[in-house]
C-alpha cells in the first residue's frame, strides 16, 4: 500500500468529488460506471468498497450513533475552519457523501461557523436519521461571547434548521471547577434538556483536572475527549487517558474520541492505521470524530474504521 503524506491526504479534495455520483441511498458504489472515486483500499480483498458506517450505543444516553462522525472544525475558530473554507456547495457534497455512507453524524459548533453548512446538507436528509452535535461557548474571548443559553440555543436552531440537538456540550474546558464556574450554563442547558431541545448534555475537554471532574459528574451524559497512541495534543498519556476513559464508560458516560491523528500533525498512512486501531482496540471510546475535508477522506475512514472495528 502506498503511503499518503499529510498534504496528499489533505489535498484530495477536489479530485474526490467526481466519486459523489457513484453512491445512492443505500451507500453503496453504484456498479458500471467505469469510473471510482479515489480510494486507498481498492484492491485489498480485505476491505469492501461499499462499505457503510456502523452505529453504536452512545453509552447510557438512549443515543445510537455512528462510530465516525463528520468534524467540521479543522483548523477551526472565529466561525470559520478547514470545512467551511471549501465553501457551502463543496462542503454539501463531501458532507452528502459521507451521509450515504453511514456517517450521519455532524459534530459541529458556534465557533466553527458550521451550523448552516450542516442546514444544506439537512435539505436533502432525514432529520431523524442523523445525529447532530453541537458545542456552545461558555467563556468570552475577542472573537466569542458566551451569551445566553436558551437564545444562544434558539439562534442555533434557526442557523441549521433542526428543532432540536441531540448531543450539546460546553465547548473546550480548560480548568477545573466548572461545576461552579459554568453553574448558569449547565441550568440553562438542562432546562433546555429538559424541553425537549437537548437530547444529551456535557463537555469537552482540554484540560486533565477538567476530565477527571467530568468523568465522575452525574450531569454528563457525554465527554468529548482527545485521544491518540502518539500522545499528541493530548491531556495525559495515551495510558492514563485511556484508563480514564474506562472509568467514564463505567459510569455510563458517552465518550467520543477527538485529535484521533494528532490534530492532524499525524496523518501519513501508517499513523492513520496506528490511531484508529488504537482508538478502537484500547482507548475505550464509543465513537469518535474526524475533520474529514475530502471524499477521498470519507471514503479512507469508513473502510478502515470498519475493517478494524470488525477484525
């Protein structure tokens, strides 16, 4: 198998939208057409090219979603990030495309400027067959105010057009104590639960202390927490994230596993492989989400996340 470097990967983006027409609703390649999408696993017996995304029980939150869902907020900040500089129309059939093949599954934020680039996608979709993710911020920055929650809420409702979020967390903690700090966030976010409007309520984390508060917290249904075998933009070590994370399963808590390559320091072909498998083998996660930009990205993760997934 030939190695991608980080900007060959990257960069097959626009090559990779001549695949979009050989899907259909099934997801499924569509056969005869003379012409496939570029894929790095075509060719290995192992590994069906039609492949579609399995779904998983997201702990005790009642969810069942894809293991994969679609990041979009790759170098992302200011409203703005990697998916959303491809421009609505490019990121609508990247989006569409990994839809058909499983991954129905959009983690979003206020802070990627993503909602409205998800609301075309939902045009064409089933709302109640996709899983929406998005994260509201709680600390005001120069180019973010926090705001209030249940307007806060009812912009992101208007901006993608869904009544309703299945998983909302407090976006990117970096210190303990947010019991007390983030106290107005975590009412207005359990009101806005408790209305119907939020399906599952918690936090992602980007501090130790922060983890560990949240993995034994009974107002967490979710933790978004960052995880790789090279300990790259991580909190602690692979070892004792990992364990953590087991403690959090224990507790019922979902886990959706983020950085999976390293914030995308890591991406060359075997660290795909070595990541993956080490998310799904030992960092007791339940799903995870990639900042996927490319059909040929799509395509890539879907085959080995379920070739490995299922070995």
């Amino acid at each position: 198998m030939n190695k991608i470097d980080r900007r060959s990967f990257i960069g097959k983006g626009v090559a990779g939208l001549a695949g979009l027409t050989l899907v259909g609703a099934g997801g499924r390649l569509a056969a005869g057409s003379g012409i496939l999408p570029e894929n790095p696993f075509l060719g290995d017996p192992s590994v069906s090219a039609g492949a579609v995304m399995d779904r998983v029980v997201l702990g005790k939150t009642g969810l069942m979603v894809p293991r994969v869902a679609l990041g979009t907020g790759s170098i992302g900040g200011n409203q703005q990030s990697n998916q959303t500089r491809l421009g609505k129309e490019n990121f609508r059939k990247v989006a569409r495309h990994a839809w058909d093949r499983g991954i129905r599954f959009f983690d979003m934020a206020d802070s990627y400027g993503s909602h409205t680039y998800v609301r075309e996608v939902l045009k064409e979709v089933p709302r109640e067959e996709t899983t929406l993710l998005t994260k509201l911020w709680t600390t005001d920055t120069g180019w973010q105010k926090s705001g209030d929650v249940a307007s806060t809420l009812d912009r992101f409702r208007q901006e993608t057009g869904s009544d309703y979020f299945d998983i909302v967390l407090m976006h990117c903690l970096v210190r303990p104590g947010y019991r007390e700090e983030k106290k107005l966030f975590i009412e207005g976010l359990s009101r806005a639960k408790e209305k119907g409007i939020i399906k599952a309520v918690g936090v992602s984390c980007h501090n130790w202390e922060a983890m560990k508060e949240a993995v034994d917290d009974p107002w967490v249904d979710v933790i978004l927490a960052r995880i790789n075998p090279f300990g790259v933009h991580m909190d602690n070590t692979p070892e004792e994230v990992s364990a953590l994370l087991a403690r959090a399963q224990n507790n019922g808590k979902g886990v959706i596993a983020m950085k999976i390559f390293g914030n995308g320091d890591r991406t060359a072909e075997p660290d795909r492989e070595k990541s993956i498998t080490y998310a799904l083998k030992k960092g007791h996660i339940h799903c995870m989400t990639l900042g996927m930009e490319s059909i040929a990205q799509i395509d890539d993760a879907v085959e080995r996340v379920m070739r490995i997934a299922h070995s």
